[in-house]
C-alpha cells in the first residue's frame, strides 16, 4: 500500500513544484485547494485501481490507456455509470498532478469506453430503496447465525435505521464513540460526509420500550456477548466464528443489509445499506415528523434532499386514490 501512496500525487506540492514539464498555469490550476475528504477519496479510487493492477499483474504507475479500460469494465460489473465516470476524474487528476506528458485517462479509447458504459447502464442514479420500520420490525425475526452474528446484524440494523447511519459511519463506529445515558445512547462520529473539518457529529438514539427493537438494548447486547472494549464496535467474523480485531468493511455492512432484505421477501438487488438512512427519513416523513427534525436526526444539510423522501412519502398517504375508493 506503501507504493500506492508514493505515486499519489494530487495535493503534493513538492511534486508539483518540481515538475519541469509543468507550465506555471498548470501549477496554479493543481494548487487549488480541495477539501480534506476530497482529497481522502481521490487517494482510496487511487489505492482501488492500484491494488486491481496488482491482481492483474499490470503496471498502475506508468499505466497504459488500455489498463484504463479494462479497470473501468470491471468496476462497471457492480458501480454505477456515475460512479466509473468519478474514478475516472481521480486518476485523470493524478497523472496530470504526476506531470505525465501522455495521461492515459485521456486517450480516446478511455472516452469511448466511459461512453460505451453510459450507454449500457444509463447515466440516471437509481437510488437504493427505503427499508421502512415495518420492514426493519420483519428483519428482526429473521435473525440468522449464531448468537453472536445474531446480536452483531442486529444491531447493525437498528443503529443504521435509528441514527439514520451511511454505511461507512457504522464501519467507523467506535467504543469511544457512544456514551450510554439513562434515555439513551449518544453517537459521536468523528467523520462524516458532511462534516468536511472532522468536527464531529452528535446522534442521540432513545431507549424504546419495545426491547426486540431497541438499538440501545442492541449495541449493549451485541459490546456484552462479543467483550468489545475499546475500538471498532463493529466487525467481522474469523472462519472459525472468532471476532476479527478490525473493524468490519462498508461493503460487508451492504451485505447484511440485502440479505436480510432478501429473507424477507424483497428484491437484495433493490436495497442496499443507505436503505437504512432512505427508510429512517421516508418512515419519519410518514408520520409528519417535521422537516427540521429528520434533518436534525440525517444530519442532512440540503433540504431538497429531505423533501424529496417527504414528498415520496406523501404521495402514497395523501393519493387521491383512497379519497375515490373509499369515498363512500
């Protein structure tokens, strides 16, 4: 991983300043300043194409434009068309930043193949559906494995749909993270999309007087069986069912998530983690809990977004259908 970051050269001044074959123009327009968790995932899509050379046996840095191709083919088997199309601005950005005269990324047969995949997979986002709190009172009867796996998927479920949680804020989750309190529990996450200066977020998650669906009695159950102390909460499992030491992946917590969705009937294919956070605020905006309270709970900062799950919840309580077929 040690040579993956030397070659990541977006940020690095030095390697900009030295760069012979760069116009004074260019140095200004690479200078410009980026977010910290900008830059973070430039460098994780640099780390991703580099540890798939490695698989392949190609070379990521020089690299060919047809090791472009063949990277974005692969990850266009389980990304979206957008997605690719980000990788692909990450790397472009790199070789530029790297001052290599000839980037690969934008040779023609790059642009064509990034238009190929459009093409077959549409370039319109279809987003994750909504796991609602009916759905997440079903999974809870579902509970598979043994009794730790059992209180670790549970409370991965129900911390994700209360704390309204991406994927990626569970992965990160730490024992130091949550303080217990009479009412509750309060969440900390050190890092989140939308906290760009990693000042930290607060999630408060009440106790709930049903226990089979409370996250609080959950995340004690799963910290009691499993002996967690201190660092990730969440993990994963040896092959010999023994607790890992490192936290668990975003991708493994997608997966909980369609499996259960699928024993309960519904299409894996259709649901993914941010099916929690979806279902939590869709579930909320049913209830007419109002705007700036889901808001407070999402930690959503663009109300469009709020008021596109409030409006999607709208249209199947307030449908002029029920006013024609049960009109009377």
């Amino acid at each position: 991983m040690e040579a993956h970051r030397d070659n990541f050269f977006i940020g690095r001044s030095e390697a900009i300043a030295n760069n012979e074959k760069l116009s004074d123009k260019a140095r200004q327009s690479i200078y410009i300043a980026r977010a910290d968790n900008t830059l973070r995932a430039y460098e994780a899509d640099w780390n991703d194409f580099c540890e798939w050379c490695e698989y392949h046996h190609v070379s990521a840095y020089p690299a060919i434009p047809e090791t472009i191709v063949n990277y974005i083919n692969d990850l266009a088997d389980n990304a979206k068309a957008n997605t690719v199309a980000r990788r692909i601005s990450a790397l472009t950005e790199n070789f530029d930043a790297a001052g290599v005269q000839d980037n690969p990324c934008r040779f023609p047969i790059v642009k064509n193949a990034l238009r190929g995949i459009k093409r077959m997979k549409g370039v319109m986002q279809h987003g994750k559906l909504p796991i609602l709190f009916d759905d997440i009172k079903e999974m809870m009867t579902y509970l598979e494995g043994n009794t730790l796996q059992q209180a670790r998927d549970k409370a991965i479920l129900l911390v994700g749909f209360y704390g309204a949680m991406r994927r990626s804020e569970l992965a990160n989750l730490e024992v130091n993270d949550v303080q217990f309190t009479r009412l509750g529990m309060l969440l900390t996450l050190r890092k989140s999309k939308t906290d760009q200066y990693d000042k930290g977020q607060l999630i408060a998650i009440p106790i709930v007087q049903e226990k089979s669906i409370c996250a609080v009695h959950a995340l004690k159950e799963w910290l009691h069986l499993s002996g967690i102390t201190s660092g990730p909460i969440f993990r994963g499992f040896t092959r010999n069912h023994g607790i890992r030491k490192t936290k668990i992946s975003d991708k493994s917590i997608a997966l909980i998530v369609k499996h259960y969705a699928a024993l309960v009937g519904m299409d894996p294919k259709d649901y993914g983690a941010h099916s929690l956070r979806h279902g939590f605020a869709t579930t909320a905006a049913q209830h007419h809990v109002e705007e700036r309270e889901i808001m407070r709970q999402t930690r959503h900062r663009s109300q469009s977004v709020v008021r596109r799950y409030i409006d999607e919840a709208d249209r199947l309580i307030d449908n002029p259908i029920f006013k024609i077929t049960e009109h009377k």
